[in-house]
C-alpha cells in the first residue's frame, strides 16, 4: 500500500540491490491481501517474497540486504 512506509523501504532496498521486483498494492488490488496472509499466516505487510519460496514479513534493512544475497 502506498502509506506503507515498510513496503517503500523495502521496494527502495530490493531495488538497490538489483533485484526483479513485482509490487502489489494491497489497496489497488484487495484480494492480494489474502494472498499476503495465506503465503505468511499474518496481516502484516509487507511480505517480501523471494523466488526459492522463503519470505519475509516487515523486513528490517539488515534482514532484506541478507536474504537478497543469498538468492
């Protein structure tokens, strides 16, 4: 969502790190946020999805940085 200050920062971290990146705005598109819950048992956005399947929900920048790296 555009007010969410964790999934800016975390679009400028991916980004930075040179990685693809597919953002889904859980106001543009509400059902994503099923989808957001399904994947991560939680409502907390943003959940950070990573091709091998892992993900992460509300990333610090350490944590996004590690887990970019290892994929």
């Amino acid at each position: 969502a555009a007010w969410c200050s964790g999934g800016r920062r975390s679009k400028a971290r991916r980004e930075a790190g040179g990685g693809e990146d597919d953002d889904v705005d859980l106001e543009l598109v509400p059902e994503a946020a099923d989808v957001a819950k399904s994947i991560s048992g939680r409502t907390n956005i943003p959940v950070v999805v990573f091709p091998n399947g892992s993900h992460l929900v509300e990333p610090s920048d350490t944590q996004l940085r590690e887990a970019l790296a290892a994929v």
